[in-house]
C-alpha cells in the first residue's frame, strides 16, 4: 500500500467535510477515511507486537464514529 490513511488524515478530512457541510454519516467519506486509518494504525501494531490492552472497549461514551453535532442538526 504505497500512502497508508493515517489518524491525522481522517482527523483532518473529518474537519473538512464537517466545515463544509459535507456528510457526516456513518457510510460517508470521512468514516470511510477514519476506518481506513484505523485499520492501518490496527495492522500496524500487530506487525510490531505491540499489545494493547487497554483498547478493547473498556472506556465508556462515544468514540469516533459519531462525533459532535452542530447546533440544530438532527441525528437519523
């Protein structure tokens, strides 16, 4: 994979898309791009052997996928 999505490029088309207006649901591009990241970041600690306990879903509340909501927006 010649140029990998990383966090920094999800975080920074997430900013885009949500300035712009853009769509922010769950099938559009900006979770399209934090998927991609994360699964790069994911293969990229279990080529090193890294283990990471703590990520297997022990924190409570929203991660990533949903985000804040602009003022007045609906959530469908």
């Amino acid at each position: 994979m010649p140029n990998p999505m990383t966090k920094s490029d999800s975080s920074r088309i997430q900013s885009t898309q949500a300035r712009s207006g853009g769509n922010m649901s769950s099938g559009g591009f900006a979770a399209r791009a934090q998927g991609a990241a994360d699964r790069h970041a994911s293969a990229a600690s279990a080529q090193t052997g890294a283990t990471h306990a703590s990520s297997t879903s022990t924190h409570s509340g929203a991660t990533g996928s949903g985000g804040s909501q602009q003022p007045g927006a609906t959530k469908r």
